[in-house]
C-alpha cells in the first residue's frame, strides 16, 4: 500500500520547506534581502533531510518496476 507521504521523512522535509516560505516571505514583506536568500538554503536544507531521513529507513520504499507492471 502507497504511503502517500506519511513517513518521518515527508513530514520532517515539508515542516523544513514551509519555514522556508515563511522565512523568505517575511524577508519579502520587511525588505530585507539576505532572509529572503537564506530561504532558499533552508529550502534546499529540506530537500537534503529529508532524502537523508528516507535512505536511512524514515521514508516510503520506491517501487520496483513501474506502478503499471505492477498491477498487471
């Protein structure tokens, strides 16, 4: 059965990527440049924790094969 998300490993990159938005969204309202580029980093600190945390075992099992094999 498909996790859809819901291992250890989504929920700890999403919360990651969502104070990025928050983070480079305040630095947009308030003019200030370097929040608003330390976003980007945050962001792409959730991407590398969260690919961290699923090759650690925190995360969904990619398939084998295609899903259309699969089923067949």
């Amino acid at each position: 059965m498909a996790e859809h998300g819901q291992t250890p490993a989504a929920w700890t990159a999403v919360i990651i990527m969502i104070f990025a938005f928050l983070v480079g969204g305040l630095g947009l309202i308030l003019g200030i440049s370097w929040m608003f580029w330390s976003s980007f980093a945050i962001f792409i600190i959730g991407v590398i924790v969260g690919k961290v945390m699923q090759m650690a075992g925190l995360g969904a099992v990619p398939a084998r094969g295609s899903s259309a094999a699969a089923k067949s």
